[in-house]
C-alpha cells in the first residue's frame, strides 16, 4: 500500500480547511437507479461539480501550458480552442 508524500496531505488539509468539501448528488449507478450523495473537494466557483471540458479547456489546459508542459494557446485561437 502506498501513500501520498507529506507535503500533498499538508496541501490537500489546507485546501479542505479553506474549502471545505462540497455535498452533491449524483445520478450514479443504473438509470433508475437512485441517486448517490458524493462530497467532491474540487468544484466550481458556484460550488457544481466540475464539467470534463470545462476543466480540460479552461483550467486543466492553461495550468498544464503554464508549467510548461504543453504549448500555450495561440494568439489566433478562439477562447474555447486549445
């Protein structure tokens, strides 16, 4: 079994006492099935769970293009285009 380094558990504590996990419902399991409450510790800033491509497009792409991990945006790009 591994573990996280102490210096994530440190970050990850600071981030739940600044947000604290947020309670939502999701419609997971069968279509009929009955819903399932989750706490998520990464939502928007409205507190929604975040969307696959809202995150890749908005957040995940530029922080990843900001450590220089892939090419920024061109100048020519449209917002939503990567």
């Amino acid at each position: 079994m591994s573990s996280i380094p102490p210096s994530v558990a440190d970050e990850l504590k600071r981030h739940v006492e600044a947000f604290p996990p947020v309670e939502v419902e999701l419609p997971w399991g069968k279509p009929k099935g009955q819903p399932r409450e989750v706490s998520l510790l990464l939502t928007t800033r409205f507190g929604n769970p975040i969307a696959v491509n809202m995150s890749n497009t908005y957040s995940g792409k530029a922080a990843l293009a900001k450590a220089g991990i892939i090419p920024p945006r061109t100048v020519e790009a449209k917002k939503w285009q990567w």
